[in-house]
C-alpha cells in the first residue's frame, strides 16, 4: 500500500505546472485562430466553429474537441482546427500569439495562431493606437505612439512629438520631448495637453490584455490599443 501511494505522489509531482493552459475553451469563452496568408479566420464561440475570409464564411456546430499532446482538436465534416500550445508570430506584425493552428476547411489546409495575443515582453519595437485620453475616446492617424529601444514618438491630436524614454518595473519615465508647435483647432489641443501631461514624468504602465496598454500618471490616463 505505501508504495502505490508513493507512485501517485510522484505522477502528480510529474504533472507539468502549465498543465492547465491545455484545457479547451468553455462553452463561455470565444478562441479565435486566424492566418495571414491568406486571410482567414475561425472563432469557436456559443458552441459553434464559424469560418470567415475575404471569400466568404459559414458555421457549424462545434463538437466536444479530442485533447491531443500539445493541445486540443476539434472534427467536423468541413472543419478540422488542430491547436498546438507553442508560441507563434502570425507574421504580418508585431504579434506573438500562445498557440499553433492548422485548419483544414473543406479540404483546404491552412496555418496561422490562435488565442488572445500575448503582451511584449518589452515596448521596444511597438506600435500603439492611442484609442483614449482621461477616459474621452479619440482616434485616427493623430493618435499615434511608437517605441523604439530608448526612444519614443508620436502625436497626440496636434503636434509631433519625442523623446528619450526608459521602463523600470511598471513605471515610465519620458523626456525631455521635444514636439512642434502647431496650433491645432478644436478638442484636439486639449488631447495633446492631456496625454503629454501623463507623459511628463513618471506614467504606471499597465497592461489588461496582450492588445492594450494603459499608461497613468499626472492624474490623467492614457488608453492604446496595439497598432499592426
């Protein structure tokens, strides 16, 4: 008897600790795969496998999936979606994605990532849409902010702006920014004022999922959401 308990120990000391990222998706979250060459897409959602692309689309009912060693599978006549649990980069932008996936969709073999886009591991080499300034949503291509290693640029609303940059921990610190001087009519003065008064100084940095980035600080908020 202690020696079938010593072995049940030992299988779940065994037990890898990521173990849990390989259950399916619950019948309450939506997983979506997609490819770039070519574009297409295929959500799990609401019980159901929908297949999209430029050509067109259509779903059908999503069986119970088979786990599979790295991963799960779901068969259906005209949807295999095979998904494997090893980082993938989806190779249009700057995305890394948690899994691999092959979709064969009436025969037709397909590749491309699955799941919610992982954060960077740093802000170097990033592109941000500013989609918020102090809770107002903004938008367009004055609404911009890039990372490079050390430097940052960008525009606001109004006037181009950069500088040197540096992260320690979830803290951001900028500056000096230098930034032209145009006036611009409008809220969208009020919207530069706003952002580059979180950026003057030392801004938390926080990160909800792998697509956004909010900065804090000054008493004002920056909102961004991850730019192809």
């Amino acid at each position: 008897m202690r020696i079938i308990v010593a072995i049940a120990v030992a299988l779940v000391v065994l037990v890898p600790a990521g173990c849990a990222s390989m259950s399916a998706p619950t019948s309450h979250d939506a997983y979506r795969a997609l490819g770039t060459e070519p574009f297409w897409a295929v959500t799990v959602a609401h019980g159901r496998l929908t297949y999209t692309s430029p050509e067109g689309g259509f779903s059908v009912p999503a069986p119970t999936p088979h786990t599979t060693f790295n991963g799960h599978r779901y068969e259906t006549r005209r949807i295999v979606l095979d998904i494997s649990h090893a980082r993938c980069s989806d190779g249009m932008s700057d995305r890394v994605y948690p899994d691999r996936v092959v979709a064969i969709v009436d025969g037709r073999e397909l590749r491309g990532c699955g799941g919610a886009p992982l954060a960077p591991a740093t802000l170097a080499g990033t592109s941000w849409r500013i989609v918020a300034i102090d809770g107002q949503a903004v938008g367009g291509d004055a609404y911009v902010l890039r990372f490079e290693e050390g430097r940052l640029s960008g525009r606001a609303g109004c006037n181009s702006f950069s500088g040197a940059y540096r992260v320690a921990g979830d803290r951001l610190s900028a500056g000096p920014l230098v930034a032209t001087r145009m006036a611009c009519a409008g809220a969208r003065m009020a919207h530069e004022q706003g952002a580059m008064r979180v950026l003057d100084g030392t801004a938390r940095v926080t990160r909800p999922d792998g697509d956004t980035l909010v900065l804090t600080g000054n008493g004002g908020e920056i909102r961004l959401r991850r730019a192809i």
